[in-house]
C-alpha cells in the first residue's frame, strides 16, 4: 500500500513539474506571448466599450450606483440629525431672548419649526 502512494505522489510531482515546464515554455515563446497580450488588449478594449455604450444610453454603473447609495444615506443622517435639532429646540419650547432666524422662506421655517404648536 505505501508503494502505491508513493507512486502516486511521483506521478503527481512529475504531472506538477510537466506542468510548470510547459507554462515556462509558453511563456518564453514570442508567439504565444504577443497572442496572449492582444488578447487581453481585446479584453479591455472590449470593456471600454460596453462602458461608453452604457453611459451613451444613460446606464449607471454599479460603481455610480453605489456613489449613489453613498450619498443618500450620507444625506439621510444629515437630514435625521436635523429632525432631532428641530425636535429638541421644540421642546425648549419658545424663549424671548431667542432671535429670530429671519425673513426669507427658511427663516419662517426654522422660526416655525422651533415654536410649539397651537395644538400642543
């Protein structure tokens, strides 16, 4: 039995080093290596062209995707901090001495905003 598997782990390191010596070979070989770098040239050029061919019909990429994703979320904490700001200046409820936050349409929202509501 031990002489099977070491004629089994013979023909596995011959099989190995066979192997190598053909990858060696091949890539020594001009030929080979010259069709081996147009192929993969092909390779990119034909993934450069599905990109402009995506973005020419207004596809996103998953990589602008997740960009996306990325930034609504970012906007979305943003937008929760200030629902808890309003929340808290709510509950302070209105002060005198507080000023005004002004005239345009943000000012009237914030001063709004911070004032509890008749219903309160």
């Amino acid at each position: 039995m031990s002489d099977a598997a070491e004629s089994g782990g013979g023909i596995r390191s011959r099989g190995e080093e066979v192997i190598g010596d053909l990858a060696q070979s091949l890539l020594e070989n001009p030929l080979f290596s010259q069709a081996l770098g147009k192929a993969l040239g092909a390779g990119e050029r034909a993934a450069g062209a599905q990109r402009a061919a995506l973005n020419a019909i207004d596809v996103s990429s998953a990589g602008d995707l997740e960009r996306l994703t990325r930034r609504v979320r970012a906007l979305s904490d943003r937008v929760e901090a200030l629902e808890d700001e309003v929340d808290r200046l709510r509950r302070r409820g209105p002060r005198a001495d507080r000023p005004k936050h002004g005239s345009g349409p943000l000012g009237r929202t914030l001063d709004h905003a911070v004032q509890p509501s008749q219903s309160e």
